[in-house]
C-alpha cells in the first residue's frame, strides 16, 4: 500500500511541476516562486506526517490493546474480588473467602501457625518448648513497611499471654496444598513461661499414648496452637464447585475428602452421617438430625438476639435458646429478623412444626442435617470416657487375674484329682479282684459250710439214732437186773 501512495505522490508532484511550466509564461517570479516552495514543503513534510500518523495508528492500536486489557483485568479483578455467580467452577472470591477467613478466625480465636517443637520433657507433669521461627529477610527491591518496621523497633510483647489456656495441633502436608495444616490432636495445655520467640507448655491432663508417641518420636514438629478449639462444620465437607439443589442442601458431600479424613478406624454409621449430610432424611433418622424446609406464607418475624451480651469465651456465641449473646454474631436493630412472604428458610423439626401449626409458614421438604460437634465438650467428654475406661480395665484386669488365679487352683485341684481318681480308679480295679476272690472264696466256703452241715446233720441224725439204740440197750440191759432183784 505505500508504494502505491508513493506512485500516487510522485505523479501529483509530477503534475504539479507540469502545470508550472505551462503557467510559467503568462506568470511572473514572484508567483511561480511561492508555487515551488510550497510544493517542496509539501513533499518534504509529506514523511514527517505520514511517520506521525503511522505512530498516532501504532499508538492507537497499543491504546486498544491496553482498553481491552484493562476492560479484561477488570473483570477478572471484579471476578477474583466477588466470584462469578454465572460459573460454578470458577470458585469463590477473594472477598467472601476473607469473610469466611474472618469468620473461622473468630471462631478459632487467636492462633499461632509454624511453631517448632525444641524440647518434650514428661516428667513433673511434661513440659512442651515451642520455639517461634525468626521472620524471614526482606526481599531487595520491595518498599519497606513503615508499620511493621515501627513494630519491630517497638519492645517485643510475649509470644503468648502467660496462663492462657491453648489447644495444640501437629502439622502436616495435605494433597493439593502447598503450606502445612493441622492434622493431628495433640491435646489441652497451659502456657506456663513465655518470651517473644519462645513460649513452655504444660498438659493440663494426661497425654493419651498415640499424642505423647507422636510428640516423642519427633513426628510433631510442626506445630499450630489455637486459643480456641475449631468449630465443626458442614462446608468443609463439600466438593469444590458444588451447588446445593433440591437433593441436598449444602451440595454434594467430597466423598473422597470424607474417606481421606475419616481413614482412622470408625463405625460405619458415623462415616454415613458425614456421607450422608444435607441429603433428604429418612423415616428413622433422630429428632435432633431432622431439618425443614419451609416456605412462608405471610409476613414474619423471629428474634434471634439475646437480651444477654457476653464473649465467647464466658460460655460460648449462643444462649440456651439459640440466640446470639456474642455482640459480633447479633443481629443489631430490634434483635429480629423479617422474613416475607415466600421466603424459602430451613429450620429444625421443632420449629418448622411450630411455624407451620402458626400458619405462617407450608412444609416443602425435610432433610438429614448432621449435629455438630462441641468438640470441647467432645473432647473432654472422650477423655473422661477413657478415664473411665482405663478404670474398667483395671478392674477387669484385678478380676481377670483373681478368675485367673481361681482357674489355676481349679487346674491344680483337678490334676490332683485326676491323681487321685486313677489311686481310686487301681483301688476300685484292686478292690474288684479282691471281691471276686472274695465271692469265689465265699462260694466255695459255702459250698463247704453246705456240705459241712450236710455232714452234720446226717452226724446228728447218726446220734440220734445211736441214742435211741443205746437208750433201747440200757432199757434192755436194765429190765433182766430189776428181775433179779425181784427174785432174791
């Protein structure tokens, strides 16, 4: 295209110059002079323009370049800052996800990440020194922090306030993660000694063995020490982009995550209540598990706020009603909050029936909720549980040993018994050889009793009959004598 303009340029000059020369005869000097000078000007300034106007056309391009990008890094500012409601797989923004920070913040309380295990004394009750790593060098080239600066010249405060009570994690590296989190429980400790970079602390009960075995085989190094303990949740169990619907409340259940976290040995109907959270509820689920969804037919107020205020570490964020004492969770204004009608809201069991029976409010449908867990109450309640336990086992163990005891002197009784019966077993066996004998004997000293008293009484029948005779010979003897003596 610039050749044809530089042809088209070269053949008006051309004319130009011819036209001069034809006028040249009927013109005069001082005419034909300013006519050259003004076309050589004009073909002088001919590449100044033309190199302006390509750079005001380069310029102008770089300028719709940089609006096209600016109009792009503003919408992915706009998107990074507040998410994209229209793509479910774009994530969350920076903004709900600090106040989501914010809120496990208030939550957890204050919290000190990175902490080095130095030293592990169980002795006197056990003493944990934690060591707090020096803060990095400044990187070159960066602007100083005039604040951070002013703070480090400031006197170093402790690392933790003496006596605080604080809840101990060992850190761990998770799939898809570049900075290490808390993955193990390691139990309730009071801070006992305290210094800027450095804190000693001490168990406030005795350490179970899996806790003492990690903190002595250097396992837990790395250490996060919360002031309060986290609260459960059912967010953290939901699969990244997903989007509650009808079929469950919250979105789908990560099961992978469910399975990675919940790996330890667990009843299978504790893993299903995690598996199984926002999903629609059954005909045996408990009271406690069961949440309405309902829908307003009018007009509606509820109070959620507490008459009372007090922190959360004077008795938790909510009364015995539910309502909030905590000053950062109330609602402010009058304390209640408006709903209108065909407001959609989820509520337990109870208190759906109670707006429903008020005719306020229609059922739409109910759902499997899973209670949360206080896990300092948790906590505590499993500890005495294993106090209670080792107790048990104690007594079991004494009667175990006492039943082990009984069954040894069993043993011994019945082998001596055994000992005993095969004496009597060769003395029944003695003894029946003995009676045979006996029995034979017996029969043969009846055989010659019998025979004997056979014998005896033909011997007595003998005798009487020789008594008769010798009775009949002295008769016979003694009736001649008296004859005789008749005579004389």
């Amino acid at each position: 295209m610039q050749y044809v303009l530089l042809l088209i340029l070269i053949a008006v000059v051309i004319a130009q110059a011819i036209l001069v020369w034809k006028a040249a005869p009927h013109w005069r000097w001082y005419q034909i002079t300013p006519v050259v000078i003004t076309t050589i000007l004009a073909v002088i300034f001919v590449f100044p323009v033309a190199g302006a106007l390509k750079s005001r056309s380069e310029w102008h391009k770089v300028k719709e370049d940089l609006e096209t990008r600016l109009a792009s890094v503003e919408a992915e500012q706009l998107e990074l800052r507040y998410g994209n409601p229209n793509d479910p797989l774009s994530g969350e923004g920076v903004l709900p996800m600090a106040q989501k920070l914010a809120k496990l913040g208030t939550e957890a309380g204050r919290r000190w990440r990175g902490l080095r295990l130095t030293n592990a004394n169980f002795n006197n009750g056990g003493q944990i020194v934690l060591t707090n790593p020096q803060p990095e060098e400044p990187v070159d080239g960066l602007p100083q922090d005039l604040d951070a600066e002013a703070e480090a010249n400031a006197d170093p405060l402790p690392l933790m306030p003496d006596g605080l009570v604080v809840y101990g994690f060992a850190e761990g590296q998770q799939p898809n993660l570049d900075v290490l989190v808390p993955v193990f429980y390691l139990g309730e400790y009071r801070v006992t000694a305290t210094s800027p970079n450095q804190v000693t602390l001490q168990p406030t009960a005795p350490l179970l063995p899996q806790q003492r075995q990690a903190i002595e085989s250097r396992q837990a190094v790395s250490w996060s020490v919360y002031e309060l303990l986290p609260l459960d949740g059912h967010e953290p169990f939901i699969a990244e982009g997903s989007v509650e619907d009808d079929n469950n409340v919250f979105g789908r259940i990560d099961d992978e995550l469910v399975n990675r976290l919940l790996s330890n040995p667990m009843s299978a109907q504790s893993r299903a209540e995690y598996l199984r959270d926002g999903t629609r509820s059954l005909p045996d689920d408990e009271p406690l598990s069961k949440w309405v969804k309902i829908e307003f037919t009018k007009n509606h107020e509820i109070v959620v706020d507490s008459p009372d205020q007090r922190g959360a570490l004077d008795g938790g964020f909510f009364d015995g009603s539910g309502r909030a004492v905590d000053s950062r969770l109330q609602h402010g204004d009058s304390g209640k909050v408006k709903f209108s009608k065909d407001d959609i809201l989820i509520v337990q069991e109870e208190a759906a029936d109670a707006l429903i029976d008020a005719d306020v409010a229609r059922l739409i449908d109910t759902y499997y909720i899973r209670p949360l867990n206080d896990y300092r109450f948790v906590l505590r309640r499993i500890r005495l549980r294993l106090a209670e336990l080792q107790t048990r086992t104690k007594e079991l163990t004494y009667e175990n040993e006492v039943l082990q005891r009984a069954i040894d002197a069993t043993v011994n009784m019945k082998a001596a018994a055994q000992g005993e019966k095969l004496q009597l077993e060769q003395d029944f066996q003695q003894t029946e050889i003995e009676r045979k004998a006996l029995e034979v004997y017996n029969a043969k000293l009846e055989g010659i009793v019998k025979e004997t008293r056979q014998e005896l009484v033909k011997l007595y029948r003998s005798n009487q009959q020789l008594e008769k005779e010798l009775q009949m010979f002295h008769e016979a003897i003694a009736k001649p004598g008296e004859s005789l003596t008749s005579v004389r």
